[in-house]
C-alpha cells in the first residue's frame, strides 16, 4: 500500500466518522506492505481476503464471509485491479452493507503494473462509476489523485435504501 492510498482513506475515515463504533470490513485486507487497520481503533475492523495470512480474519468466499452482513461501511484499497469479475466482488460487497452503508474503493488509473497474485486492468473514474453504480450504489463522487505514482480513482458510494412499495 502506498503513502496517497494512506492519506486518501484517512480522509474518507475522518469525513464519514468511521473510527469509531462502526462496524468496517476491508475487501483485500492482506497486509503486503501496509494496512488500513490503525485508522479504525474503535470499531470492529474486519480483514477479508482471498487466502489466509496478515491481517486476514475471513477468506472471500468461506461460510463466514457469506454470513457478514450489517457493515456500516466496506472499503478496499488497491485491490480491484487484482480482481478479475470485479461486478460479483461488488455484488457481494453491496449485501454485506446495512442501507445506507459506505462503499469505498480505491484502486489505480495508471501506473506500473504489478501481481499480486494477477493483474486485470487500471480504472478510470467513469468505468469505476459505472461499475459501482450497476451494484446498486448511490455514487457520492468518484475522482483521481494526479500527485499520486498510480494516480489512484477514489470512489465513495452509499448503499441505496430500499424503497418501500405503496399499495392502495
């Protein structure tokens, strides 16, 4: 994880007030070179990951990822370029929030490539948009960071409350 990724989701975690009694599952938690874990030391920070290992509490896909649900927020960082059906992991991502949830995706538009384990593509802020919205998403905004080495697309978004049918 680099330095713009850190300060980016240190802003969205002041702005959203997420530090504290929230309930927070970070999708592609695996600690490589850093983790977003310190921003949220008064709420239950969930790690998920595709396989075991640092800071890893649930494996995408297990029984116990199935069963989370009722996150005030979901946020992964430098992630989605590694995810090959990235509508799927956003579908999944969408049912484990309670509505009006946070949605926080930051992901790169440019730069090196590099895997871990693969590779699938940059985003630019519309394709990133488009995605977020498919899912069900209310897209709160979507920009990039020009100061940053990957230029990251930072994408907030909140869970859409159901709406109510009226009979009559």
């Amino acid at each position: 994880m680099h330095n713009a990724s850190m300060v980016a989701m240190r802003q969205i975690v002041e702005d959203y007030d997420l530090a504290d009694g929230k309930v927070v599952v970070d999708v592609g938690s695996y600690d490589y070179n850093g983790t977003y874990r310190p921003l949220f030391p008064g709420s239950r920070y969930i790690g998920a990951d595709i396989m075991a290992g640092p800071n890893v509490d649930v494996i995408v896909g297990s029984p116990e990822w199935d069963a989370l649900g009722g996150a005030d927020a979901v946020i992964s960082g430098q992630t989605f370029e590694h995810v090959e059906d990235d509508s799927t992991l956003l579908g999944q991502m969408h049912s484990i929030l309670k509505p009006g949830g946070l949605l926080c995706v930051i992901t790169p538009s440019t730069g090196p490539v590099h895997d871990a384990p693969k590779w699938y593509r940059h985003y630019t802020a519309e394709s990133l948009s488009g995605i977020v919205r498919d899912a069900g998403f209310e897209v709160l905004y979507c920009t990039i960071d020009p100061g940053a080495e990957f230029h990251d697309v930072c994408c907030v978004a909140k869970k859409m409350e159901r709406k109510k049918a009226i009979y009559g």
